[in-house]
C-alpha cells in the first residue's frame, strides 16, 4: 500500500466523529458516497488522504461544514503583523 500524504488534508479524527454523530457506519457511508468501504477506513485511520473532492462529498453528505474536516494548520496566519503604536 502507498503511504498517505504527508500531512494530511483532513483531520481523521475529526472524519470519524462527524460519522458517528450523523449515525452512520462507515459500510453506510461507503455505500451512501458510492465508494468502496476500504477507502472510508482508510481515510478515518490517516493511511489515505481525502481528496478535496472526496471532503466536499463527506462534508455533504455527513451535514457538516467541510472546515470541521479539515487539518488544522500552523502558521495560515500572518502572526508578525505589526500593531501601530
């Protein structure tokens, strides 16, 4: 098996909570995205990374904003802005 990317465009955790809050199993929400059930467990454990796509179908189909989904970044910000004085 190919190693997933490095890092992770979602947050496999994050993947796994939004399924059980909706109530799904992942063979539900295999079958639901039309994918097979292997690739759901692979994107929970963090062995597969989502595709951008494949995030804007979970966060569909999961009714969850796709942020939720997301890897949280370090360093997005501009954090050495200047305050006036």
């Amino acid at each position: 098996m190919r190693g997933a990317k490095t890092p992770l465009d979602h947050e496999p955790e994050a993947v796994t909570y939004a399924r059980e809050q909706a109530g799904f199993t992942k063979t539900e929400l295999a079958r639901r995205l039309g994918v097979a059930l292997s690739l759901i467990s692979q994107i929970e454990s963090g062995d597969r990374n989502a595709t951008p796509s494949m995030l804007n179908r979970l966060a569909r189909e999961l009714n969850c904003p796709r942020v939720v989904l997301e890897r949280k970044r370090c360093g997005d910000r501009d954090d050495t802005a200047k305050v006036p004085a």
